[in-house]
C-alpha cells in the first residue's frame, strides 16, 4: 500500500498539534522520549502501544533503558512522515490520560 | 549493591558459552540482535525478557524494529560486563529453545 507523505506545511501544521514530539531524520520521522517510576510501568505503556501498533499495523521503532523509552515514528511506505504517524503519535498520547 | 566487572579472562571464557553474543562498547556490555517472524513474535518475546528483567532486577537495553530486537546487556553497579549480564543473557537464550 502507498502512503502519501505529508508537505512541509502540512508537517509543521500537524505537529504543531502534537505536544512533546519533534521532527527527526530530516522531517521524515517524529519522536518522543517518555520516562515512568520504574522498569515495570515503561514495559506496561510498552505493551499497550504494541496493541496500538498491532490493530493499525503501523509499528515504531522504539528502545528502552529502564524507565526510559524512546519511541520513533516513521512511514516506510511514504518514505517519510505520513497522517499515518500523526495519528498514532496522538494514540500513544491518549494513553497517558 | 556493588557487583563486580568481569576480569578481561573471565569475559572470553564465559562469552565462548554465548552463541550469538558479542562485546560492545570497549568490552564493557554485550549485545545481541534477533530476528522473528514478525512484529506480534517478537513482542511476545520481549514480553517474556522482561519477566526475566524484572524478576533478576537486571534490565537491558535494548530497541525493536518491527521483527527484529536488539539486545545490549550491561552492568551499571559494575561500569562494565559482570556475571549477571552473562547469566542474564543465558536466560534470554534459553527462551528461544
């Protein structure tokens, strides 16, 4: 399936939406670094956004230093940043209330 | 606790015993990459490496892009390679059958 990728402005307009993520990769990816109490609650949020990842089947590229996880995201089939990644980056942030 | 570094001796010989392993950063962690069917396997996996993590309080660091998972083992409390990393990494091993 092809992605479009999202324009310049539509990048700046849509991240302007997004708190805590930032353009990465030259504006082909967003990122955003979370930290929690412990190991335990990172692998919880972890494992929910693995549930989000797996219905939309659009997956981040993601790591974890104990209560640290970065998560990156990214289009391969758009070869950039697509609505796709918007959409989830506000998922993930659903989560966290 | 302090936990004490591998000698350079020590760090060959036990690593010999790990398939798949190999030294990063100047020989003071370990790190291995492995690759699974897919995003849902290799979730599942880290899923039962955290239990591990949690269980031992021995956390890895360590990323995931959709089937694959790259694992680096080290030990803060000992600024380098300790025994717990290569049990640690015995235990990861030993999921995978």
């Amino acid at each position: 399936m092809t992605v479009e990728q999202l324009t310049e402005e539509e990048r700046g307009s849509w991240l302007r939406g997004l708190t805590g993520w930032s353009l990465a990769r030259d504006g082909k990816a967003i990122v955003r670094s979370f930290e929690f109490a412990d190991f335990s609650e990172a692998f919880a949020f972890m494992t929910r956004v693995a549930m989000i990842a797996e219905t939309r089947d659009h997956h981040p590229e993601w790591s974890n230093v104990y209560n640290r996880v970065e998560i990156t995201l990214t289009t391969h089939d758009a070869s950039g940043l697509s609505l796709r990644d918007v959409k989830m980056a506000r998922k993930i942030d659903a989560l966290l209330g």
